[in-house]
C-alpha cells in the first residue's frame, strides 16, 4: 500500500478523540461526467471525466466524501476496474473502528495490497469524517500544530488545444482575470509544432511560470528540441517527457540544457521521489492523491520533496470534481509551498456534482474558501444520479 505513517520529525496529523469513529455505511458512484471541452493530451483526447466518488457514513449520520478517477495511462486503472477494488475494501469496511488517522492505513493495507486509487477514494472520505467530528477543516488536521503557510495557492492552467493563436487568446483571457501559472500540453503533434508552441506561449507570457507537459510522449530527439526551445524562450520546466523508468534519460536532459525538470508518471510513491532527486532526474514532482493513496500520504511526499529543495505541483487527474480538487487544494494549504502551482482540474467539467463547486478567485485558491469543517464539500445526489456510469451501477454496502 501507500499510506504511510508521517516520519519521524514532521508535525503529527494524530488530533485526540473523544470516541472511535465506526464505519457505518459505503456508497460507490461510478460517474461518466461531460468536460465543457475535449482535453488533447499525450496519448488520449478526454471528452468526459470518468471518476469514482465515495461517501462513508459513521455511527452518527455524518458522511465523508472522497474521489479517485480512472487513469489508465498513469495508474493502470479504468473506471471498472477502479471500482472493482474499491468495492473489494467498501464490502469488508462497515462494522470497522478507525480510533484516528493513523489508523486509516494499516485498516486498508490489512485488507487490499498496493491499489493506491481505491485506497485514496476511501482515506479521503475518511479523513474528511475525522476533520468534521472534530470541527476543523481538513487541511488544519493535516499541517497539525503548523502556523498556516499560505493563505492562496496558484492555479496552473492547462493549454491543450494545440491551436497556437487559440491558445494564447485563452492565456491572455485569464492572464487579465490573474493567473499566473501554465502548463503546455506537448507530444500529441508534430514536434515542431510543439517547439513554437513552448517559443511562443513562454515569450508571451514572460514573468509567469510556464510549463509543458509530455505525458511521456518524446522521443529523445523532440524532447531535446523542446527543452532547449525553452531555455531560450524562458520556460520554467518540462514535465515527464520520457517514459517511466528512463531516469538516467531524464537526468541527461537536464545536464544537456539546464532546464528544470519535473516527474510525474513515474513518481508512484516516496522511494521514486529519493530516485529521481538522487540522479538529479527531477528538479520537482507532480503529486497526485490517485497516484500515492491519499491525504496523508500526498502532504509526506511533499514534505520529503521540500525537504530535498525540490519544487511541488499539485494536481488533479483531468478531470475530477470538487471533491478531489477541494482534498488535494487542503493538502496544499498543509504543505504551504506549491510553488509549481496546483493543476484544479473541476474547472474543465461542463458540470460539477457540487452546486457550488470549489472556483478559482484571481486565478487561486484561497485558504478562506476552505475554512468548513472537513473537505467543506458534498456532492448534490440529483447530480450523482445525473451522471451515472451507465455500465456501472452504484453500489450500497451496510
């Protein structure tokens, strides 16, 4: 599994309880929900979010969300079979204790090897619950006794149409509306191509922090042109350009060009992130709740990143509701520095679960829109029923 204990040192996630929490009941939706625009990445062209939400209801009737979607080019997972582990650990779950959140972990490591997305799904609506019963919002259990860092995280755009002059009338947009950071969706056309595009767009938005992200796609070649197309045009770093495990690829692109690098695929837990730092493959991660398993263990990957003088992104799988965008933006008010800024991925849905979703302010997140207890969101059950998987039922387990 995942989640790990925090390490030693680090400011404790433990908060007392007045009683164990039990777990009462588990309610599975498996969503198929519309992006208000089809999203052209590496690989796959996404036009709807395909995406689990869990709600857990402990002894007093209160409900925990948490979300994992299908990821198949990064977890190995589609939305069947992401439900299906979920529901292996939902069916054993009711009936149990959870006397604090150290205990989510060994709960469902006991029951489920690895599986870090399911696993993720369920910590979250957990959590969510501890955070609530206790009164505080989630991102204040999980920084501990830390002081709050940060009152804003910056939001980091996704530029993925591959349309040059669309994409920079879409930056120069919501440059005016405060958004600061970019990501350049690159490997998906000709390389060429994808070398003005990084030229043009780093040129126009100087002073901002750019971005292009390969989902793995390069060959060594385009990877190189596009690397040094954006050392000359300012381009503050490439993601993931090569497939998972060519570390030693990644660190000579880096040695080659100077520019700053940062893994995503092929970050999967903490021992990937002491690996690309020691190689000097990375000069920062992409962490994702779906990909470490959870609350907890995302605030300790970034903590160890940061401890390593590695830059952090956070982000959502394109694309996830509130649910998973307000979880991963309460991890980042714990972790205080996202300087790689945080990828809120709801914002590309034709539609929400929630009725007031989780909006950017200025191009940020504001730590004041997350002062509820808990995630501070729920999904509208009419939404839920809206957006159903039609091969994949929801499921109840007592």
């Amino acid at each position: 599994g995942r989640l790990r204990r925090p390490e030693h040192g680090r400011p404790a996630l433990r908060h007392s309880r007045p009683h164990a929490m039990q777990i009462a009941r588990i309610r599975l939706h498996p969503l198929e929900v519309p992006m208000s625009r089809p999203i052209k990445m590496a690989g796959e062209t996404l036009t709807h979010a395909h995406t689990l939400l869990a709600g857990i209801t402990d002894e007093t009737g209160r409900t925990g969300w948490g979300e994992a979607s299908a990821a198949p080019l990064m977890t190995g997972e589609t939305l069947a079979s992401l439900a299906a582990s979920t529901e292996y650990l939902a069916s054993r779950l009711p009936g149990c204790r959870v006397d604090d959140a150290d205990a989510i972990a060994p709960l469902l490591d006991g029951l489920l090897y690895a599986n870090p997305s399911a696993k993720s799904c369920l910590e979250t609506a957990l959590m969510d619950l501890l955070a609530q019963r206790t009164g505080i919002p989630l991102h204040q259990w999980l920084r501990g006794a830390a002081p709050l860092a940060t009152p804003r995280l910056e939001l980091l755009h996704m530029l993925a149409s591959g349309d040059l002059e669309g994409e920079l009338e879409e930056a120069r947009v919501l440059r005016a509306q405060g958004y600061r950071q970019w990501k350049v969706k690159v490997g998906a056309g000709p390389a060429d191509l994808d070398v003005t595009r990084v030229a043009r767009i780093s040129e126009a938005l100087q002073g901002d922090v750019v971005s292009a992200d390969a989902n793995q796609a390069l060959s060594d070649d385009a990877a190189l042109a596009i690397a040094r197309a954006g050392v000359a045009h300012g381009l503050g770093f490439l993601e993931q350009p090569f497939r998972v495990g060519r570390v030693e690829a990644m660190a000579r692109l880096h040695r080659d060009t100077g520019l700053a690098l940062c893994a995503d695929e092929s970050i999967q837990d903490l021992d990937d992130i002491r690996r690309h730092h020691a190689a000097a493959a990375a000069q920062g991660a992409s962490l994702k709740l779906i990909k470490l398993g959870g609350t907890q263990a995302l605030v300790e990957a970034g903590r160890l990143c940061l401890a390593q003088g590695m830059r952090v992104n956070l982000a959502c799988k394109v694309a996830e509701t509130t649910i998973s965008a307000a979880a991963t933006a309460h991890a980042g008010f714990a972790l205080g520095a996202v300087d790689w800024g945080f990828s809120m991925s709801n914002r590309y849905l034709a539609q929400d679960v929630c009725a007031a979703p989780l909006s950017p302010l200025e191009g940020g997140v504001l730590a004041s829109q997350l002062s509820a207890p808990g995630l501070g969101f729920a999904p509208e059950a009419e939404r839920l029923r809206a957006f159903a998987s039609p091969g994949l039922p929801a499921r109840d387990f007592h």
